[in-house]
C-alpha cells in the first residue's frame, strides 16, 4: 500500500449485522456485538494508516422503524461501548464527533455522547464522525434553515450563498469531503448518507457483510482506491 495514494477521508455504510447473524442461526443483536469488533478494527487500522477522517453510519433516521426489541438493544450496545471505549480512544490519538439530529435521541444516549464527546475532545491523529440519528436530506434541511435565520438577521446577503458557505452549515463544517465511500453487504446505493458531501468520492462496494470486513478487507478498499485516477470535471487529479 502506497501511502502516498492514501484517502484523507473514509465514510463507511456498515450494512449487514443482522443478515451476517440470521446465515449463522444467530441473533440479529450478535451480529450487531460482531459489528461492533469491526468498528474497533477498522478505527485502530485507519489510525495507524495516517487517515485523518472516518465516518461511520451507526444509526440513521430511518433506523427507528426497527423493532423496538433491536432498537433498545442496539442503544444499550451504544451507551456501554461509548463508555467503555472514549477514554481508550483519546489515549490512541482519536477525537469523537457525532454528525446527526439530537432531537429524538434518548436522554441517556445524548449523555453518552456528550461524556463520550467531552472526553476525546482534546486535538487527535484522527477524528472519528459517529452518524447517529442521521439522515443527509434532514442535514441539508438543516443548513437551508441556518442559512435562512443568518439572512433574516442581516448577516450574510443573497450574494453570499455559495457552496463554501452551504458546507459550512453541515454537520462535518471544517472537515474534507470523504474522498471514499466503503458499503458492504452487496448493497450498491448511499441510502440518505453524505447526499453532499459525496458529490466526488470514489465508491467500494464489497459483497462481504460488515461484521466480516476485517483489516484485511479494508486494505483491499484502500488498494482499489489507490489505484483510481480521480478527476473532477475532466481533470486528472
């Protein structure tokens, strides 16, 4: 792996717990434990690669239709791994930000989050955008609102509106844009995840369910990538 062709930004689908689980006559909520592994080696592989940003879909808006059995076992799975895991993670160069809606979100899930936040909160290697409660409409919804409020208070003008400023007002403001998207399970579609911000990334599609997407997998994700020649509008990059 030539690290000179490595992404400086990885957003990642993790798809496929519970169909991982249901081949191997487990429960959906072991295949969900599984997945939880692969997050921790995922984070420490990247980490040590050099990647500066890692995304990871953990819980979209569209993740409470589930049934309500799964949903609370996957937010109990939250709160332990966030308490159990932050303070390891500050330790290992990792800074936690979560990207999605609070409203919604149980109150001790939002303290998790915030202790989680607090705790790996100083500069990092690397900084680990958790997407909960997500959904890139509701994110994009969310900018044209804050984007409206600073035009009724005078502070920005119809000329100032430009893609710069739209990004700004995102949940990942400040950061690049993922210059790779990784969905496993053989599923080959962004389902309302970085609608924006993916405008220009190269896309890896694996038929391998997430609780099997090991370090060895990811290296191949990286090589594919590293083998691409990016262009936008044309341009060889």
């Amino acid at each position: 792996m030539q690290t000179d062709f490595l992404p400086r930004h990885v957003a990642i689908i993790m798809d496929g717990n519970g169909r991982w689980a249901k081949a191997r006559g487990m429960s959906r909520a072991q295949g969900h434990l599984e997945g939880v592994k692969r997050v921790e080696e995922i984070i420490k592989v990247a980490r040590d690669m050099g990647i500066g940003f890692l995304t990871v879909y953990a819980f979209s808006t569209e993740n409470w239709s589930r049934p309500h059995d799964e949903v609370s076992m996957i937010m109990r799975t939250f709160i332990l791994v966030l308490g159990q895991k932050a303070k390891e993670l500050r330790e290992n160069g990792v800074r936690i930000n979560f990207i999605g809606r609070r409203q919604g979100v149980p109150q001790e899930v939002l303290k998790a989050m915030d202790e989680a936040a607090i705790v790996t909160k100083e500069p990092a290697a690397m900084t680990l955008n958790i997407a909960f409660n997500y959904g890139a409409r509701g994110e994009i919804v969310d900018a044209i609102k804050s984007i409206a409020c600073q035009l009724n208070e005078g502070k920005i003008k119809d000329d100032d509106i430009d893609e710069k400023l739209i990004s700004s007002c995102l949940y990942t403001k400040g950061q690049p844009d993922p210059d790779l998207l990784i969905r496993t399970s053989g599923e080959e579609r962004i389902s309302n995840f970085l609608l924006w911000q993916l405008s220009y990334a190269e896309f890896y599609f694996t038929d391998k369910c997430w609780p099997e997407f090991n370090k060895e997998q990811f290296l191949k994700a990286l090589d594919s990538y590293a083998q691409r020649e990016r262009r936008w509008g044309g341009v060889k990059v």
